[in-house]
C-alpha cells in the first residue's frame, strides 16, 4: 500500500535571512552617496542656489532611500519572486489608520511626558541648522509626517524586524528593530543618552504596532502621529522659530 507523500513544510516567514540584511545594509552607504553627488551636481549645472540648507538634504537623503529600496525591490523580486509592498507588511490594517495615528500621537505624549521626568536636557540640536526660513521649517514638518516615516518603516519595521523576530522572539525583536532606528536619529540630537533612549522606546511603540496589526502601513501611520504631535507642538510653542518666519 502506497503512502501518501509528507507534508510541505510551512513557508519561512520571512522568506528572506541575514545575508540578504547584510546586503542592504552594505548598500545603504552607497545609495546616500550617489544621491547626494546627484544632487550636488544637480546644483552645479543649474546653477540654483536654494535659500536654505534643507532642501538639498532631504533631496539627497530621500533620492538616497529611493535607491536603496530600489535595490530592496530587485532583490525580493529576482532572488524570490516575490512581490515588494506585501512582503514588507505595507497592508492597510484590518481597523483603518485612524487609530494607529491617534496612537502616535499618544506615545508623543508618553514620550514627552517621560523625557520631563528623565529631566532631559535643552540640547541645541543640529536640525535646527536646517530650519533657517519658512519654507524649510514646513519642508522638513512635510517630509517628516510623510516619506520620512515610510521609509523608516520599511527598512526597521518592515524588513528588519520580521527577521530578528524570527530569530529571538517577538519581544526581544521589537527592542533589536528598536536599536539601530535610535541610532540613526543619534546625530539629530547630538548623541544625548537620554534622546536616544526616548527614541528607542518611540521605535519599540512603533515595532510593537508593526507586529500587533501585522501591518507595516500601520507602523508607519503611527510614526507619521509621532513626528506630527512633536512638530505641532514645535510650531505652538514659537521660540525656535525662524526670525524669517
């Protein structure tokens, strides 16, 4: 009598491993090179000379993330033959968008409210270099609440954390994802301990979102309710406003 064949194991999820971080990481470096000489030269053969110091930045830092997740594509796509968005969670959460940005808004809050009793330091923060004449302040609130957030999300939330989630357990994961997203924003805050451990806990409330909803999207709706509280509050209060404002 013949036996029925075994079962196909499950799918790995994610399908993608450490090589493949490894990978996109060593292009990340790159990517913001090539970017920011594009948009240096850019400069130079037009002959524009922007009023502020914000533009060509962010130019450059998203022109920079464009490449990178081009490269992100082309791996998922030859390597896997799968597709990019849905493998990354970039799904609309089963319970719309509202809440997961209402829920940004409330870790701003908690944030803030934490950053009062850890007594943390009035520190002059390089962004504010950026942020010389009214157009810069609401270039920078607009990237900030938009394609500063989904680009976060996709490389923290939505390729990095599936996969150390995989590895060490959900908890643990969102803390790993956590980590080097503080990082990153280190520099915006001068490398303040404090500041970058508030940002590692908005990073873990982020991952937790990303894995609660099991959509990406949603992460990323949180972070844009984040960003969005602290700006607000940055433009009601007044006091590093532009004189040009």
């Amino acid at each position: 009598m013949s036996q029925s064949p075994a079962p196909a194991p499950p799918a790995r999820e994610p399908f993608w491993g450490y090589p493949d971080l490894a990978l996109f990481a060593m292009l990340s470096i790159p990517s913001l090179l090539a970017a920011f000489a594009l948009v240096q030269g850019a400069l130079l053969v037009t002959g524009f000379r922007p009023a502020g110091k914000a533009g060509p930045l962010l130019a450059g830092q998203f022109l920079g993330y464009g490449f990178l997740f081009l490269s992100l594509y082309g791996l998922l796509k030859l390597r896997y033959d799968r597709p990019f968005w849905s493998s990354l969670g970039w799904v609309k959460p089963r319970y719309g968008l509202v809440h997961s940005t209402l829920g940004g808004t409330l870790v701003a809050l908690a944030i803030a409210a934490l950053g009062v009793l850890m007594k943390t330091p009035e520190i002059n923060m390089p962004i504010r270099e950026l942020l010389t004449d009214r157009f810069s302040v609401l270039l920078v609130g607009v990237f900030a609440t938009t394609l500063g957030p989904l680009c976060e999300e996709l490389a923290f939330r939505g390729f990095l954390l599936p996969l150390v989630a995989r590895s060490t357990g959900p908890a643990a994961g969102v803390i790993l994802a956590a980590l080097p997203f503080a990082v990153l924003h280190g520099p915006q805050y001068a490398w303040s301990w404090r500041h970058v451990l508030l940002i590692t806990l908005a990073g873990a409330a982020f991952g937790w979102m990303r894995l609660h909803s099991r959509s990406t999207l949603a992460a990323a709706a949180m972070h844009a309710g984040y960003n969005f509280t602290f700006f607000s509050a940055y433009l009601f209060q007044g006091k590093d406003l532009p004189t040009q404002w």
